[in-house]
C-alpha cells in the first residue's frame, strides 16, 4: 500500500471512528484538564496542517542524510500508538485545541481539506525518494516519508484516545 493509500484507509478509519457521535458527546470531557472528541479533532488537524506545511518546505531549508526514512512507520506505530500511555507529551501551544469547530461536520470538513491537500501533494512529490529532513520537536529528524508515517501514527494515537472518551458517555 502506497503513502496515498494509508492516508486514505486512517482517514476512514478516523471518520468511522466518530460516525455516530451526537454534537453533545463531541463536546463531552472526562475531566476538566482532558479534551472531548471535538478538541481531539482540532488537534488532529492543526498537526496535519504542519505536516502539509513540512511536506512543501524546499531542499534549500532541509537537512539531508542517505536515507529516505530515519525512524519508519512502525517504530513512529510503536512510539505514538503502543506506547501511548507511556510516551505522553503536552501538546506544543501551536497543536493545541482552542475550540476552533463548533460541531463535527466543521471540524471533518477541515480534516478532509487538509488531508486531500497533503494527497494532491503526494500526487505531484514523490517524497519517499527525498532524503532530505525536517526536525520534529520531540523526534528529531525526520524525512517526509517519516512525517507521513508520524501524521498516521499520530491520528492513530488520538482515534484510541477518543475511544475511551467515547467509553465514558
């Protein structure tokens, strides 16, 4: 399965996973200092939209090594997704929810214009032959194959979040 493809299959899996919540359970939050589905939502898209930002960062900016992927899909699988109880780090002020949606449609209307954005891109780029990298601020560097995997993994982690919120109504 291609990047495109993967893309495609975690964001269906990501739109069944909040197929049947009401707006009132979107909103919903376990504890004062946790985020309901909606937030988890914002902050799903505030991530993919730095990731398109990576994905167009010019080889003049970037750092190369010999390699097209640094960490890979399932080391990024086992970090964000497996190990996600262990491996939790507060969101960056600029990932963070701020209630930007007002419902789900907003918030998967965002998600599917960013993410059909990054797939026009990958259209046009094949960035699993680029070597160049791009600094994560927890990871470090990255290819763009990498910032693929890591967007997947990422929305991965946040679908198993939202699940156990989803637990709680």
């Amino acid at each position: 399965m291609n990047l495109q493809e993967k893309i495609k299959a975690n964001t269906e899996l990501l739109l069944a996973s909040i197929k049947d919540v009401s707006e009132t359970n979107a909103t919903f939050k376990p504890t004062a200092d946790s985020w309901s589905i909606l937030e988890c939502l914002e902050h799903i898209f505030l991530v993919d939209v730095g990731v398109s930002k990576t994905l167009t960062v010019g080889p003049n900016q970037e750092i190369s090594n010999d390699k097209t992927e640094l960490i890979g899909a399932d080391k990024l699988h086992h970090i964000l997704v497996n190990k996600r109880k262990e491996f939790k780090v507060p969101a960056p002020d600029f990932v963070s929810p701020t209630g930007r949606f007002q419902s789900l449609a907003e918030a998967t209307q965002s998600l599917q214009i960013i993410l059909d954005k990054i797939q026009a891109h990958l259209k046009e780029q094949d960035v699993t032959k680029e070597t160049q990298t791009v600094k994560h601020p927890r990871l470090g560097e990255m290819t763009k194959t990498d910032w693929i995997h890591f967007l997947i993994a990422h929305t991965n982690r946040h679908i198993e979040q939202m699940e156990e919120v989803r637990k709680l109504f």
